[in-house]
C-alpha cells in the first residue's frame, strides 16, 4: 500500500503536476493502519520541497456529509493533482 502510494505521487510529478493532493476515507486508513498515507508522506517529504507541502485529507465514508471538508481543503491546498484511495 505505501510502494502504491509514493508511486501515485511519482508519476502525477512526471505528468507535470507541482501541487500533488492526498484524500482518503477514515475507515480506509484504520483498516490499512495508515500505510497509504505512509507512502504518499514519504514521497512528498523527499520530492517536494518542505515549504511546498500539502495537507493529506481524511474524511469520512459518506462523502456528501463531508463536502464542506472537501472543498475547504480543495481551496486552502490548492491541489492540481489528488492522490485518492
């Protein structure tokens, strides 16, 4: 799960994207003890530079209740490219 990550996050940086988001779905993460995440903070702490970090976003399985969180983060991040399990 963490090799898959960091490889989402890879090629979205080879396809050009600079601003490379994380969402996940909280049950996803408890069930995967956070490795997927794991895998997209590493490959964001080692290609992308410390000031140019985003937030990863952890939301719950019903996504229409947590629109609101989505799109406050779509815009306090910024992402151009979003890697989703």
């Amino acid at each position: 799960q963490s090799h898959c990550a960091r490889l989402a996050f890879e090629k979205a940086l080879e396809h050009g994207y600079k601003r490379v988001g994380y969402v996940s779905d909280v049950r996803f993460e408890r069930n995967t003890h956070g490795h997927f995440r794991e895998g997209y903070l590493n490959a964001q702490e080692e290609l992308v530079p410390r000031g140019r970090h985003l937030k990863p976003l952890a939301v719950g399985a019903d996504a229409r209740r947590h629109e609101g969180e989505l799109l406050a983060w779509l815009q306090s991040e910024k992402p151009d490219a979003v890697v989703t399990t």
